[in-house]
C-alpha cells in the first residue's frame, strides 16, 4: 500500500468533526478513502460528514463516544455492516485540561477525565475495532500523541514544551508507552501501529493559539495511515523525524 492507492480502503477517525481529525477525515477521502467520522456530537459528526461529501469523499458518521462501551460497540456493528473490515482506525479523540497544570495542585477529576479519554478510550476502541483490522489486507492504526509525551524531550535541557503539565502530558507518556505494547503483541499480524505528533496545531484545545493549521497538523497521521506493508511499527513522528520516546 502506498499514499497513491487506489484501493477502496475504509478508515474511522474518531473526534473526526473538526479539527486535526476533520482534517485527517478530509485528507484520506480526497485519497478516494471510504471515511468513518466519528464524533460524539450529532449535528457537528452529520456537517462534518455533508461537508466531505460535498468535497467528493466518501465520508460517513459514526456515533461514537471512546468513553463508553455501548457507543463503541455500535459503531463496531455500523462498521461491520457498512464494510465488513476496517483498515484504518486512527485513534484522535482526545480532551487537554487546562494548561499549565502542576501537579501538585491539579483537579483529580480533570485527571480522570483526561486518562478515561485519552488513554483508556484508545484501549478500549482498539480493542473492539481488531477483529475488523485483522480482516484487513493493510490493516493500520494510527494513535494521535503529541511531543510533549516525551519524556526524552521533557527532560532535555532547553526544549520548551509549554509549561509544566500534570494532567494532559503524563497522558501523552501512557498512550506512547501503550503503543510500544500494543507493537510487540501484534508483531507479525500485519497490523502497523504508529504514534503521530502533529506540532503545535491551532485547534479550539489551545484557544486556536497553535502556529500550524489543522492540515499541516494532520499530514503525519495521513502518512503513517497509508505506510505500505514494510513500514516501521511502534515508533512515533512528526512532520520531519521520529520522535523520541
């Protein structure tokens, strides 16, 4: 498989309706990719999916909520019903908290919201969409993490990462060190699983304050998205490297 595949592929893209994930959603459809918008919210998930159309993707929704296990099992049956395989999941659905946010006086409510979603929400729509993945000639999972998950980087003298973060960023460091797990389990399944670390992206979790657009944002997931069959595996990048763990 490569990024010029004519293939009839299906992804999902969860928090697909705005965003870095819209703009991943979009990037695949104009591939000719068949696109799974998954959003919790009913009205942005249906403009999302009329607004690709409109664009010429072949885009569809997906009611889906990565914090509840009844919403991830119907969209596993949407899936199954619509295509009988998935190739693509990219895990992108995700909530920042506030920022800075030390640790010694961080809201423990704001740290379970943010693991429930960003980290558990990914186990448990990985898990779920597998038995669709494993029907996939090219399957691939894409996890959006982020550089400041980094713990090479957090402690490199110099790097500036934003602040101090109790909350958002140790996230980041379970869902990179999650990768690594979920790598070596699927090691020889045909399953390539890849972190994406888009920058420093203007969306509305930074008050739209970042200093790339969510398309620049969304390039490195859409390549790790379409890695022919010997790409690399557990492994993290942005736009130019990979990234440290």
């Amino acid at each position: 498989m490569s990024e010029n595949t004519s293939e009839n592929m299906v992804a999902l893209v969860t928090g697909a309706n705005k965003g870095i994930g819209y703009a991943i959603a979009a990037g695949l459809g104009a591939r000719g990719w068949s696109v799974g918008v998954g959003a919790r919210d009913g009205q942005r998930r249906e403009d999302a999916v009329a607004k690709l159309r409109a664009a010429g993707a072949d885009a569809f929704g997906v009611p889906l909520d990565v914090t509840d296990d009844g919403s991830v099992s119907a969209a596993v049956q949407l899936i199954e019903e619509r295509a009988g395989r998935l190739d693509v999941l990219v895990n992108n659905a995700g909530v920042a908290g506030s920022w800075p946010d030390e640790p010694t006086t961080v809201d423990l409510e704001t740290v379970r919201r943010l693991v429930e979603t960003n980290v558990i929400g990914v186990i448990r729509v990985t898990n779920a969409m597998l038995p669709l993945l494993h029907r996939s000639e090219h399957p691939r999972i894409v996890n959006q993490s982020s550089h400041v998950g980094s713990m090479t980087l957090q402690t490199t003298p110099g790097v500036d990462l934003g602040g101090i973060s109790g909350g958002y960023a140790p996230t980041k460091t379970y869902l990179n060190a999650l990768t690594i797990q979920y790598a070596k389990e699927l090691s020889g399944t045909g399953i390539l699983i890849n972190n994406a670390c888009p920058g420093y992206v203007a969306t509305d979790l930074n008050g739209f304050n970042g200093t790339h657009t969510p398309e620049q944002g969304a390039a490195i997931a859409i390549r790790l998205a379409t890695l022919p069959d010997d790409g690399p595996t557990g492994q993290q990048f942005d736009d130019n490297e990979v990234v440290p763990w």
